[in-house]
C-alpha cells in the first residue's frame, strides 16, 4: 500500500513537471515571433515613406522659348557687373538666365541677391544645381517664367542677353516698373532710340549700359 502511495506521487510529479516543460516551450516558441512583429512593421513603416516621397516632376515651358540659349563669356558677366557697379545691397534681376551664371557670379563676387528668370525648365534646374555647388542658394533664386508677365519691380540692376526685336519690346515694361536710377546692362544688343550712358568692348562683345530715368521720354515709353 505504501509502495502504491509513492508510486502515485512520483507519477503526479513526472506529470507536473512535463507540463511545466510543455509551458515553457510554448513560450519559447511564442518570443521569437513577438519579436519578429516590429520588424515587419518597420519594412511596412519603410515602404510608406518610400512610396510617399514625390515623383520629380518636369515641368513644360509655358511657351517655346524666345532665344536659343548662348552662354554669355565669363569676361563678359565680370564686365556687365562692373559696369552696373553692383555692391552687396543690390538685387540683380537676369532676364533668361540660362545656366545661371550672371547671378551667381553677383552673389559669389559681389555679395548681392540674385533673381534669374527664364521660361525653360531645363535651364532653371541646370542653374538651381550650379547655384548649388557654388553655395550661394541662399542669396540667389531661379524661376520659370515669362519676362514680359514678371514682375521686377524690386530689382536695381537688370541684365539681358536677348535678341534686338526683345530688348525693344522689353522696354516700356523696364521703363515703366523699373524705379529710377536702376541700372541695366544688355550683352551685344541696344535698345533702339534709348541711348545708352556707357557701351564696352570685352573680347570683341559689346556691352551697353543704361540707367532709368525719373520720367522716361514718351517715345521710349
């Protein structure tokens, strides 16, 4: 009776202790995937952002462009400066402005704030990477658009390398907005019956250089 006893307690203890051992596995097999969970949220979470940043977009011009881009010579852009005496509290306005140049060269040299417009989106992000590289984002600024629908009212310096029949039909709009005493300095071409106060040669190029006045002459108008 007492062999049957102990027998019984040994069987009850085995039980309870494989029942243990069956818990314990189950929770072992249990941490590996509560781990495993914040992982795939991760990769979900990952994905989320990836598919939320924007596709670049290119925009189209507005219009087809008025002139085929012609860099202007570096000799050039340094004379068109100094002839516009440009200093750090001036805003330079470049009026199809290509790749940029002649505003970045304004902030790099001068320390002045530059606006580059031009109506190709493919010139505008070529400027925006050169601005970029020569670190003067934060004094210079590029936008597509149309000359002769922008205003340039807070410009003091204007610069252009268009085309004759342009600067002519550019003019009463600069007479107009522009306030008096704003230079501005056209690369090879004039303005018709407007005067310019000073032309130069640089390396066989022609700049010419005017200054508004406070009551522009009817016919210029």
């Amino acid at each position: 009776m007492q062999f049957q006893l102990i027998q019984r307690s040994l069987l009850v203890g085995i039980g309870v202790l494989s029942l243990t051992g069956l818990g314990c596995t189950q929770l072992r097999n249990f941490e590996p995937e509560s781990e495993s969970a914040p992982v795939a949220s991760q990769t979900d979470t990952v994905s989320a952002q990836a598919q939320a940043v924007p596709t670049p977009t290119t925009e189209a011009p507005t219009r087809s462009p008025d002139v085929v881009y012609v860099p202007t010579p570096t000799a050039v852009v340094n004379e068109m400066l100094r002839l516009a005496n440009v200093q750090s509290d001036d805003v330079v306005y470049d009026l199809g402005s290509g790749d940029g140049r002649i505003v970045i060269t304004a902030a790099q040299e001068r320390g002045a704030r530059g606006i580059g417009i031009d109506i190709n989106p493919q010139r505008i992000r070529e400027a925006n990477e050169n601005a970029q590289k020569a670190g003067v984002t934060d004094r210079v600024q590029f936008r597509q658009a149309d000359l002769f629908e922008t205003d340039f009212r807070d410009a003091t310096v204007v610069t252009l390398y268009l085309l004759p029949d342009l600067n002519l039909k550019l003019r009463p709009k600069l007479l107009r907005e522009l306030k008096p005493g704003t230079r501005i300095v056209s690369h090879a071409f004039d303005m018709g019956d407007w005067k310019p106060e000073k032309v130069v040669e640089v390396e066989g190029r022609t700049v010419y250089y005017w200054v508004v006045p406070e009551n522009p002459p009817a016919n210029l108008r």
